[in-house]
C-alpha cells in the first residue's frame, strides 16, 4: 500500500474485540495482573502493568509511528521537547553532540540549558555543509543532530551525506522530522537511527493536543529509549494519544491543500514590495531545493518571509485578521508565528542574527483557508 493508505489502513484501523473502526480509549491508571498468578511457575509477565510503562491506546499509536517512518520502534511522549530531551537522555555526562546551528529554539534551550548542566557538550554546525559536521567532531562526540528543512529558515541539510559522515565516526544521527511528516520525507530511509516528532504540529493538525513521539531504526535502540521514556515517565495521557491517531488519518489531504497553499503564497509574497526575502524549498531559486527535492516527496507546508522593515512586521501581525499570531505550526488555521520572541527567543540575540533570524522575520504555517482569502488579508496587513 501507498503511505498515504497505511496512514488510515494498518494494524490499529480496526478494534478486533468490537469491530469499531478506530483505537479504543483505554483510560486507566492500572491494570489487573492476577492471570500472572495462576500457575507461579510459568514466570508470566504481563504487557500492561502500570500505565506510565505502557497503555494499549499508547502502543497502538506508537505502532502506527513506527511503521509510518520504516522504524523497528516507536514511542509517545507528552509534548515534542519531551521527545527531544527523551532521546537525549540516551546519552551520559561527558558526551558530545554535533547540533545543526538552526534547530528548533525549543531544542537549542534544551541542549544548551538543561543538558549543558549535566556535562553534554553542544556544538553548533552548518549542517547544509557536511564538512562542517564532520570538522566538529571530537574523540567523545556521541551522535549528530538534525532538522531539515529547519525553522524558521527552512534551510536544507543533505540527509544521506550527513548521516554517512556520522556513520564513519560511529556516531548516532537523530533527525527531526516535523515539518516533513513521514508523508513527505523518512530519514530512516536515508540511515537515520532515531526520528523525532512534534506531533503537536501536523501529525495531531488541529491545533488541540500537546505530544511528541520518536522512532528508532533498532530493536536494541528502541530498548535504551524505552529505558527512558518508562523511567523519566514524560509520557502522554489516552485521550491526547487517541486525538494524535485521529489526526493522523487525515494528514494526506491536509498537507496537501497546506502545501499547495504554501506553495501559492510564497511566490505571490516574494513579488510584495514590502516583502524583502521568502523561504520555501517549493520555490526554485530557494537554496538547497535539488537535495530536498532528492530526499522529500514535497515542499512541505512552512515558509517563512522578511519584510523590508520591522514596524511592516509588527504590523502584519497586528493586522492580519485570518492568521493567528501565535507559536505552533500545522493546524487547521492559519498561524503566524514571530521567532525572534516566540520560537527562537531563547537563541541570544547575536547568535540570532548571524543565523538571519532577524526582527523582520515571518514564519507562515497556512491552514485550510482558501488561499485566495489569506492572499487578500496577507495584502490588506502588509499595505
């Protein structure tokens, strides 16, 4: 079958005990073990014990993840920066990680805060350049961290070609996926070990659950990160789980008509005399688009512009009147986020500006809007 099919159709599209056509809620904290008891000698050990280790609604979409991105394992945390400080966790004191320089804020934080006082060192590289990774290096460097395209720049990172330079120093490659979806784009395929998921964004695609979920190429890595997600227990409830595998069923068609949105609007808003740059890996000029092109199905649903001046940013986004200006991205509706005080804040204001995360900077996540309308309110805010 077509991803787009195994997206509805796959192990979970039909409750066997009922027959009813999706996962059922399996809301509980516990679960009764007495079976476990009737013959002591048989040394059974039950699936469920507790639901912090495990819930059936969990598994169901953790199967339906890993199958999705070709992984052997898949895991469901609370929210996307659970997922990322989850997959980190693998790692010990004293340990090195190669980071593209433009990651999501959220994981920059993470990496450069929380984890930095626990003896991981960062550091940051030009991950569109692989020879930047690989001069980064060191003798205790553990794994090699990437986004592609990246936020908010949507900047290309050659998959095959840094993951064969993490392979040859014998590192791990994690790669983050949310923008892409499996629908668009699955780093497995190209030798990643662990893919990692906001699927607060397009996978959940309604804008109404927090939730992260990683997958893990290995039975034998999907055991070290179930070590952590069991023992640090950042794991989500049923209900948010059961939204993110309702959500997923209808990924193809949003994506699509998001996509094509983007696609739309980032080439009108480029001939916008109050519009500086756009970034969209759908445009051709865009740098980097042969490589996306080479491993993506598509340019996926995320662009971001520059005005020529701040107070046109500031003002679009206390104008726009179809568009929330809000963080996130990958909902129903469109969203306009603001990174230098929203997603990327926590970046220092210098490192912020070498990167091009500037004060004029837009990132645009169209919804299922009729594009014609958030090209006419897009205008009427920028006017």
């Amino acid at each position: 079958m077509q991803l787009s099919t195994r997206l509805i159709h796959n192990d979970h599209d039909t409750d066997p005990s009922s027959g009813a056509l999706g996962v059922p809620l399996i809301q509980t904290s516990t679960f009764d073990q007495s079976a476990c008891f009737a013959d002591p000698a048989d040394g059974r050990v039950p699936r469920y014990d507790y639901a912090r280790s495990g819930n059936p609604t969990r598994s169901a979409l953790e199967e339906i993840i890993a199958g999705l991105e070709g992984g052997e394992c898949g895991y469901a945390f609370g929210s996307g920066i659970a997922a990322v400080s989850s997959a980190l966790g693998i790692f010990s004191a004293g340990d090195h990680i190669v980071a593209a320089e433009d990651i999501y804020g959220g994981s920059y934080r993470i990496l450069n805060t929380f984890f930095k006082r626990w003896g991981l060192e960062l550091t940051a590289a030009d991950a569109s350049r692989p020879e930047q990774i690989r001069a980064a290096i060191k003798p205790n460097t553990r794994a090699v961290y990437l986004e592609t395209p990246s936020n908010p720049l949507l900047k290309i990172t050659d998959l095959k070609a840094c993951i064969a330079v993490a392979k040859e120093a014998g590192l791990l490659s994690i790669v983050d996926n949310t923008f892409m979806t499996p629908y668009l784009q699955r780093p497995i395929e190209f030798g990643a070990d662990i893919v990692l998921h906001s699927a607060t964004k397009f996978l959940g695609g309604h804008s109404d659950v927090i939730s992260g979920l990683a997958v893990t190429a290995t039975k034998e890595l999907g055991k070290r990160l179930y070590a952590v997600q069991n023992g640090f227990g950042a794991v989500p409830g049923p209900w948010d789980v059961w939204l993110v595998i309702r959500g997923i069923k209808t990924l193809k068609v949003r994506l699509d008509a998001q996509q094509a949105a983007a696609q739309f609007l980032s080439r009108r808003l480029r001939e916008h005399p109050h519009v500086d740059a756009v970034y969209y890996p759908g445009l051709e000029d865009h740098p980097g688009k042969a490589v996306h092109d080479a491993q993506a199905s598509g340019a996926g649903a995320v662009f971001s512009f520059k005005t020529k001046t701040v107070e046109q940013a500031l003002g679009f986004l206390r104008r726009t009147k179809l568009a929330a200006a809000a963080v996130s991205l990958g909902g129903v509706e469109t969203i306009a986020s603001y990174p230098v005080r929203m997603s990327h804040a926590s970046i220092p204001r210098p490192e912020r500006e070498r990167l091009g995360i500037t004060d004029t900077l837009i990132r645009i996540s169209p919804g299922l809007e009729d594009p014609e309308d958030l090209l006419e309110d897009f205008e009427q805010a920028l006017a």
